[in-house]
C-alpha cells in the first residue's frame, strides 16, 4: 500500500466532479465504489480473474462507510486484482501421469480427443486447488482539486483502472503527467532549465 508504506511511484489525472451538495456527492461517491465492489473469484468456476474496487486499509472489505472512504477533502480507495495461473510444468506434469496410467489400463495411448478432453479436466482441478495471486494499487483523489493520483505505472494497469473509475463515477481522467502539461504550456526544450539545487560545476559543464 503506497500510501501508507513503501516506495511511492504514480500516475497523475485530474478528473473534476459536477457541482452538487456534500451529502449527496458523498452518498453518490460511495455507491459508485460498492457497485464496482471486487469480488472473489469462485472456486468452482470458470473466471481466472477478478477486479474490483475495496477499502483502502482493508483489502477484503467493501462496505465502504465514509470513514474509510474519507480522509479530509481526499477519497481514498485500492483496486484489487485477483489472478489464479495453473503452473504449466505441472500441468504437463499431471497430463503425463494420466497418460501413462491410461496406456496401462487400456493397452494403448490415449486418441488426441482423450487428452484433450482429460487435460482440460486436470486444469480444472488444478484450478480449484490453487490460490489466487493478489494485487492491490490505491487510489487518492482530492475532491477539492480535482487531482486523482494513482500509485502505479503499469500502463496496461493503469488503463485498466482509469476506464472502472471513468465508467463508475461517469467523470473523464485527465493524465496529468510533466510531458502532458509541457505539451499544454507549448513550452520547448529551451524553456527548460536545471534546477538551483542541480547547477552543481560538474553538472552545468556537461549542459
């Protein structure tokens, strides 16, 4: 969690919500997030992932009362992401053993429909035994600005997210990144200098 521990690294938006009253803007933000709510991945079925919106603080809630919603004039919440992988290798591994125990109970290989149909009922199994791997990227939002921050950088994360909150609080996200707003000024590398604090000798010789 980014915003209460550990290294910070994070994508800037603006995204500017309409005009309305606290109360109803509260009310209206928070039933944005339960209908976006995460979900687990049932163990039975077939989905390999599941994305959502839970608690800052408490990943496995989604409740999502104002307290733990709110901190000031800032929304606060994480995108949880669940993945189950079956592992190849012992995929491969299980196929190979029923293909073996096949040939020795029926006295020839397996016909290429038998396998398939058995590798997929391995998968299945080896599913519904392995844990998912999760992973959690917060989301700061200052209603008083606009500013949206969200801590990572994987671009296809990013999008990801951007299109859930876009699409559950019906808002645009502005990126909001040094190159977006230097192309906005209609500034050019020229505009650009070092800081005091890099016009160090060694430095300004080398610009």
């Amino acid at each position: 969690m980014p915003l209460l521990k550990g290294s910070v690294s994070l994508t800037r938006f603006r995204a500017d919500l309409p005009h309305e009253n606290a109360a109803s803007q509260s009310e209206r933000l928070l039933d944005a997030l339960r209908l976006r709510a995460f979900e687990p991945i049932a163990v039975q079925g077939e989905e390999e992932r599941a994305a959502g919106f839970v608690e800052l603080e408490n990943h496995t809630a989604t409740d999502f009362s104002p307290t733990a919603a709110f901190q000031g004039d800032w929304l606060v919440f994480s995108w949880r992401v669940d993945t189950i992988r079956v592992s190849a290798a012992q995929l491969r591994e299980e196929l190979a053993a029923w293909s073996q125990a096949f040939e020795n109970e029926h006295e020839r290989p397996p016909s290429r429909f038998e396998k398939t149909e058995a590798k997929s009922a391995l998968r299945k199994e080896l599913r519904a035994v392995t844990p998912p791997t999760t992973k959690v990227y917060d989301v700061a939002w200052n209603l008083s600005t606009g500013t949206l921050q969200l801590f990572c950088l994987s671009r296809k994360v990013v999008d990801e997210i951007q299109a859930a909150i876009e699409k559950s609080f019906d808002v645009t996200l502005l990126p909001r990144s040094p190159q977006v707003l230097f192309d906005e000024q209609g500034l050019q590398d020229a505009h650009v200098k070092p800081t005091p604090e890099l016009c160090w000798p060694g430095l300004t010789s080398m610009i």
